[in-house]
C-alpha cells in the first residue's frame, strides 16, 4: 500500500476522513472517561453513540462529493455541479439498479444457457443467454463468459430503453418488464409499442396488459412466448404495481 503523492493536500479537504475521525473520537470517549470515573462523564452514553453515528452517515454522502475545503464543504455538497452525484442523478442509479436486479434472473430462467452457438426460433444465431450479439455459428462460451455477457447485454438494452422514458414515476417492475421485453424483441421495437407509450402516460395496468400482444415469432404464435409473457406480467409488471 502507498500513499497518494499529494496525501497532505488531500487529507486537508477531504471533510469526510475527518468525520470519520470525528465519529472514531465521540465512540471512544464515553468508554475512556467511564474507565477515569463514570461520575465525570455526566452525559448518558447513548447519546455519544447517536452523535457517532450521525457523523458516520454524514460521512457517506461525503464520500461522493467533489470536496473544496473544510471552510465551505457544507456549502460545495449543497450547490455542487460538476463531479458529484447529485440527488437526482443517485435516485436514477438507485432505480435502474433495481429494475436491472428484477429482470436480470428473469431473463436468465426464461432464456436458459447454452455454451455453444445455436440458431434460435427464427434462425438467428445465439449463445449463452439469448446473446445474438456477434455469434457465429461454431462458437463455444464459458460459463463466465455467459454471465458478463447476460451482465452487458442487461444494461445495454436498459440504457436504451431508459431514453424513451418521459415519465420519471414508472414503477420498477413495469420498467423491469419492459426491459425483459427489450432483450427478448430489441430496443427499437418496445421503444415505439403502446406499451412504452402508456407507461410514460402512468397507465401502468394497461401497459402491463399489453405484454400479451408479443407472443408471436416468425409469423407464428408460439406457446413458449405466451407462457413468458403472462409470467413477466404476473412476476414482474403487475407484482410491481402490488
């Protein structure tokens, strides 16, 4: 382990090292002064524990903070806008974190795994997880190769939803469906559906009613689909809305 080079400067702004070393000092009084004399402390205890503990959660956000000092560091956090994570911007990762964890297993049970290039229902080739992406036929994955495939296709087709999002309120398992969706039809396609237009409209039982119109493939209607898509609606669409 080495030092920063410019650690001096650094410590000297950095406002969340000294609450954290504020916190280390009001959970060790207490317990110091108590082994002196407990008739010298004269404050209950619990109270340095409630302080330390506001100190450690102070110190959390302060992490996250393009910091300027201790002089005006209340002052950055509030009005910051260049390299912290604003409120905003932390609920969105927050949310899409979410949507991303409901539909990632989904997607995983639904789809299977196959280590070997195969072509799918309409003649695509496929690997893994349901990966089209650049397969050819003859290619072999790894297990480890599937997951952080499953990983970056997840978060691609979210990415690419999320765009044609209007509406900020759109509930996690409505959005998760939507992007279950998006894997299995592409991007494209549930950006310009009706479904997309009634979630950003806060019709989110109607949109939820509209995964039964995407059950067909090649010109046919496939059972395998219907089953998947009145399980996304009842596990993720409308369970969100529960």
């Amino acid at each position: 382990m080495k030092l920063l080079p410019n650690w001096k400067s650094v410590l000297a702004g950095s406002w969340s090292v000294w609450l954290i070393a504020l916190a280390c000092v009001l959970s060790s009084v207490p317990v110091f002064v108590s082994l002196v004399s407990p008739g010298l402390l004269g404050v209950d205890p619990v109270m340095f524990a409630a302080a330390a503990a506001v100190v450690n959660a102070l110190a959390i956000p302060a992490r996250l903070v393009a910091q300027a000092g201790l002089s005006n560091a209340l002052g950055v956090f509030r009005r910051d806008a260049s390299g912290a994570m604003r409120k905003r911007a932390a609920l969105g990762l927050g949310a899409g974190a979410l949507v991303i964890s409901l539909a990632t297993p989904f997607i995983a049970k639904w789809e299977g795994v196959r280590l070997e290039a195969y072509r799918d229902i309409v003649g695509v080739p496929t690997i893994c997880f349901g990966d089209t992406h650049g397969v050819r036929m003859g290619e072999k994955a790894s297990m480890s190769d599937c997951v952080a495939r499953l990983k970056a296709d997840v978060h691609m087709f979210y990415a690419e939803i999320s765009r044609c999002m209007t509406n900020p309120d759109i509930p996690a398992g409505v959005q998760a469906s939507m992007l279950e969706l998006a894997f299995n039809v592409g991007s494209g396609p549930v950006c310009r559906s009706t479904m997309m237009r009634l979630a950003n409209a806060g019709q989110y039982s109607r949109a939820c009613s509209e995964l039964h119109r995407w059950v067909r493939a090649g010109g046919k209607r496939v059972r395998g689909l219907e089953n998947r898509r009145a399980d996304s609606k009842r596990a993720l669409c409308m369970d969100g809305l529960s």
